[in-house]
C-alpha cells in the first residue's frame, strides 16, 4: 500500500509555499496561498473532508472520510486545490473529479487504526504559487513531545451539528503529545503507534468535524513536512483532550522518496 503513490512525489517544490506569512496561534483564516497542498474533498458538489496533495496525480486524506459509503465508488466525488473559501468563487482553484480511491487495506473503523486513503486525480495538475505538494514525513522521523504543528481545514471550529463549517480556511497551531500522555488522558489504550496526538490541553485548541483528512505539519528549515492525518477526537476541541492523527511516517515504504531532511524535531 501506498507504494506506488509515494515513488515519485517529492519535488523540488514540496512544502515550499510561495508565500511565506507569519502564521497566527489560536486559530485565524489562512492567508490565500499559504498552505499550497490543501485539498478540499468533496461529494455531490459537498465539502466532506480535507486532504493534502502529495505529488501531481495524488492526494493523501483519511480512510474513515469514506466509511459511509457501502460500495466505494468514484462517481461524484470531486477534489478541489487551491481553494481559500468553500461558497465564494476561486479564481485560482483547480477541480479534479477522482479516477481511484484506494483506502488502507489493514484499516479499522472503531479502533480508527491505519485510517489513511489516498485519492487518484483523473488527470494531474499544473503547480502554481496556490497548488503545490507537501513534504512527507520520513519513516523513522520522530516528533517529540512540545513539537510545534499547525493543522489546516473547513472544520468547524466549536461542537454541535448546527454549527456551520467556516466559509475560509483555517489554520491553528497545537503542539505535540506523547502518545503515553495521550492515551493517560483519553483513559485508554486506543492511540496506537500508527497514530499522533496534538491539543493544548488547558485551551483546547483543535479542529473537529469537517477537517477529518486535513493535514498536521511542522516546519524545519523552511520546508513544511506532513506528520499526521487528521482522524478522529473527543468532542471539538475540549480541554485535556487531545486530537488524533494518522502518523504518516508509518506508511511510507522503505525506497521510496523521502522529505529533503529527516525530521527529529
């Protein structure tokens, strides 16, 4: 899995957005252009999850994104890059209808275990300074506990169905837990080592419904590299409880291109 999506990705312009802004902590609109590799996900003309582009035919989101659907089928699934709001016009988005979605065999609906997919463009797109990819992270990366991360995505930003998903992208930062520390808090032993946690725990800070798929990233050396997947959380961003990712270093096979430097952050 995900062998031959992951051989040819990593470019020269992987996790380098064209505009460089001083990010905002606590949670803001992002700066049009800023996170090049979001992809809005999106069935029947409906945003339903985020993703993150990893070279010019594929986009990485999470398994569970598509677990309503009884039979997996392309038809009506679209993906959008180089979005910045979901209801006004882009002039410089770019939307691909889905050839392939192929979701982690091993994945495990309750436990949320391996809740990756990846999504086949039906053609590939043209980098621009609003459409690039992102770095993955290297097998064998370590992101300590305290590691600064952002997240990115639609997803509503307090908890109830009725609250609506903004209109423009967001983006928060949030640091890492250990996974220890995060199954002490969530009172258990679900975080598995394919997955990793972030929250600030006395505020909460986090995304939740509507951003599933989205990606986490950490920055080193003026290059963005994806640690996480956006999975699954307790309630929308309470305090002591964290947000769990799908740990992408997992899943990149050995051989396969690497980001430019491996993290150990």
């Amino acid at each position: 899995f995900l062998c031959l999506i992951l051989m040819s990705y990593r470019l020269a312009v992987c996790g380098s957005p064209a505009l460089s802004t001083k990010k905002i902590v606590g949670g803001e609109d992002a700066q049009e252009g800023s996170w090049p590799w979001q992809a809005s996900l999106q069935a029947f003309g409906h945003h339903v999850c985020g993703g993150s582009l990893i070279n010019r035919e594929w986009v990485m989101s999470a398994a569970h994104c598509f677990s309503r659907w009884v039979i997996l089928i392309t038809f009506g699934w679209e993906v959008s890059l180089g979005r910045q709001n979901l209801l006004a016009s882009n002039p410089n988005e770019v939307t691909k209808t889905v050839a392939t979605i192929v979701l982690h065999p091993n994945h495990n609906r309750s436990s949320h275990d391996n809740d990756i997919a990846l999504l086949r463009l039906s053609s590939a797109v043209t980098f621009t300074d609003d459409i690039r990819p992102v770095c993955l992270a290297a097998n064998g990366s370590v992101f300590n506990n305290g590691t600064d991360s952002w997240v990115t995505g639609w997803g509503r930003v307090q908890e109830g169905e009725s609250v609506p998903l903004p209109k423009r992208l967001r983006e928060v930062q949030v640091p890492v837990l250990g996974n220890r520390q995060c199954n002490c808090l969530t009172g258990g032993s679900s975080v598995t080592d394919n997955m990793i946690c972030v929250g600030v725990l006395e505020q909460g800070r986090d995304f939740c419904r509507g951003n599933s798929g989205g990606p986490m990233v950490s920055e080193q050396d003026g290059v963005w590299i994806q640690s996480g997947i956006g999975s699954f959380g307790f309630g929308c961003a309470r305090p002591n409880l964290p947000g769990v990712y799908s740990r992408v270093s997992r899943y990149q096979p050995p051989g396969s291109r690497r980001a430019p430097k491996k993290p150990s952050l």
